[in-house]
C-alpha cells in the first residue's frame, strides 16, 4: 500500500484495513528462520513421539 492509496481517517476511524495489504509480502522482523541439524538420542526422540498430539 502506497502513502497515497492510504485514507488516514478511515484507518483512524478504526476501519479494517487489511485489504489495502499485500500480506505476500508482509515479514516480522526479528524472526529469521535458520536451518540447523541436531542429533538427539533414540530415546529422546521416543519419548518425543509419545507425548506429541497425533495428526488425525
């Protein structure tokens, strides 16, 4: 959204916004997502496996 396309008094009016958004391209600084690989014992991981919720 532009500064131009923008309507102050609707966005202070409370007016939903969200439209005028292109969410594609939205980020959230601070959030970085990094790839790492971790080495866990078996039994770390079984006990792991119980307790997470199923995916049914």
């Amino acid at each position: 959204m532009t500064a131009k396309r923008m309507n102050a008094a609707e966005f202070d009016a409370g007016e939903d916004m969200g439209d005028d958004v292109d969410w594609s391209k939205a980020t959230r600084p601070g959030q970085a997502k990094q790839r790492v690989n971790i080495d866990f014992p078996l039994p770390m991981l079984q006990q792991l496996d119980q307790e997470a919720p199923s995916e049914e």
